[in-house]
C-alpha cells in the first residue's frame, strides 16, 4: 500500500480515522471499451485501426480537499490492458472528509528516471524501460492499420522523456461532479474513463499513413500533449 502524506490535514495514523478509496481505470476506444486484436475502430480521419498493446504509467496521485489541502501518493502504477488487476488501484490511509478532486501524472518523474532500473511497477521486466536510454517509457500504444505505411501495417507510439524540450510527463487534474465523502466505514469507488482514442484525436490529429511510429523523442510531444486530455471521471459509488 502507499504511504500517504497529507499537507493541512491532520494525519492521525488512527485507522478509526482513515478510509480507502479504490480508483479503476476503464480503457475505452470513444465511447466503445477497447478490445484487442478483434474491433476496428475509426480515427477522426476515418482510418480504420486495431489496437494490440495498451500499457501507461500513473504516479503522483494526489487527493484534494476544498480548503487546497491533499493527501499525496509517491509510488506509481503500471496500468496494463492485458493484466486487469493491473487497472485497480486502492488508496489507503485517507484521512476521513470530503474530497472534491484528484491529480496525477502520466509518466515518470526525473528523479525515478534517474535512479536506474528499479522494482514493483518499475521493474524493467515489465517491458516499460529503454535500456539505451535508461529512461521509462511513459505510454505505449501499438496496433494494426491499413492507413500506415509500416511493414505489417503496423503502428506503434512509445513515448518517454522528461527533459526538456522533450518532456512527455503530463499532468491530469479531475473535478468530482460532487464531493466524495470518504470515512473508515467503507471503501469508495472511483471510476475513470481513460479514452485512447484522445491520443490520435487532439489538439493534434494524427495521420497514421503519415506518423505511424513514435519511438525516441521525435513527435514525441506532441502524442504527449494528445494523451494528457484522454481521462475523465466515469462513475463515483
């Protein structure tokens, strides 16, 4: 479990006192759940595409209060379409109160860039890692389309970096439509929808007969820049 750290909210470490949230994120292609392999779904341009591998990286999550207090989360969460335990984070630790948002980033920061290859959700064995690059790779998006002019009509977007001019980390900020009460009674349940078809979308539409593969920093930022805007708030229970 993370540990949490709370800025103007008393930190009671008192489980009488402290609540779960459990937060899901839900991968869909517009308003269809993604499907590997099987569904074609159509790009703003029209071109038909498949999608074979979904795999991007939280961290930093911070929960807010009204009044700008939060209760910050350091470890960061490999959510990865083809483990679906992977799409399930819990929050423990939570200071009872209601809250009205929630923050992360998609990537990861310098200085997890910087201290080498490391375990759990950063573990190079998931596959999320440039050896020739020591860096994390922040998103990775692959799949087939008859529009890209790659061998196999393939298209593949692995997108890293958190220097600058090249910096893809991203940050993400969620209003609750209301606030969420969260108490040591029950576990609350955040959904949020994570949209791939943003990443293709805007502000930049993507050609893929044009840029069907993003594999260093090149057009990095800009699929950075179209995946920051693909999350929002699906259900609250």
């Amino acid at each position: 479990m993370a540990s949490a750290t709370a800025d103007a909210i008393p930190f009671t470490g008192n489980p009488a006192n402290e609540g779960t949230l459990s937060v899901t994120f839900h991968n869909y292609v517009g308003n269809q759940v993604l499907q590997f392999d099987t569904v074609l779904y159509n790009d703003e341009l029209g071109q038909s595409f498949s999608i074979t591998k979904l795999k991007y990286y939280i961290g930093n999550i911070h929960l807010k209060k009204a009044n700008g207090a939060e209760v910050t989360y350091e470890d960061y969460y490999l959510v990865n379409e083809e483990e679906p335990s992977s799409k399930k984070i819990s929050l423990g630790n939570i200071p009872d109160g209601e809250y009205i948002g929630i923050d992360f980033i998609i990537g990861v920061d310098s200085l997890h860039n910087c201290s080498g290859a490391q375990s759990g959700a950063l573990d190079p064995v998931n596959a999320m890692f440039w050896s020739w690059n020591t860096g994390y790779i922040f998103l990775k998006l692959e799949g087939k389309s008859a529009a890209s002019k790659s061998p196999g009509n393939i298209f593949e977007f692995h997108i890293g970096g958190y220097k600058q001019p090249y910096n893809c980390i991203r940050s993400v900020s969620l209003v609750f439509d209301h606030p969420i009460t969260i108490d040591h009674a029950n576990t609350k349940e955040l959904h949020i929808k994570t949209d791939v078809a943003e990443i293709l979308k805007k502000p930049t539409t993507i050609d893929l007969s044009k840029l069907s593969s993003v594999t260093d920093f090149h057009n990095a930022t800009t699929i950075a820049n179209n995946y920051m805007d693909m999350f929002s708030v699906l259900s609250i229970k």
